[in-house]
C-alpha cells in the first residue's frame, strides 16, 4: 500500500452509487483492508501502469525518429562521460 506521513498526503472525497459503495466496503472487508488503503493502492498502481505506457510511447517514438533518421543513438561512453561517470 502507499505509505507516508499525513503531512505527504491530501484528502479526495469521491461519491459512489450506492451499491458499489456497499461492494467496494465488503470487498475490503473480505481483502482485510480499509476502504482508504485498497483507494490509494488501486490509483498508485493505475499511475505507475500509465506511466509505464507513457514511457514505452515515448520509447516507440524515439525508435521510430532513429529509423528515420531524425535522431541518432547514443553511445554508452559518451553517454558515461557527459554524465560525469
């Protein structure tokens, strides 16, 4: 689950139908967790997956730019070397 101080966190009120309020409070009932708990585990994991497609686009993109021509790899040691490793 996501944790941190209350300090790093916001409050996020959604409103629900009724009756996937009354499952979503069984289903954490019957998963051992609070209703608060399996939120933020379901939006940080909906985050992280979102974020990993945005990068494989970004990748697909930058691939398709090599082929083209429009941009050039680069090269490990001189990636090392303009880093400062």
């Amino acid at each position: 689950m996501v944790k941190g101080s209350k300090k790093d966190k916001v409050r996020l009120t959604i409103d629900l139908p009724i009756d996937e309020h009354k499952y979503f409070k069984i289903l954490c009932t019957t998963l051992g967790l609070s209703m608060q708990d399996l939120a933020s585990h379901v939006i940080h994991q909906f985050l992280e997956e979102y974020e990993d497609k945005l990068d494989l686009s970004l990748a697909i993109q930058t691939l398709t730019e090599i082929k083209k021509g429009k941009d050039k790899p680069i090269n490990y040691d001189k990636f090392r070397k303009d880093l400062g490793l």
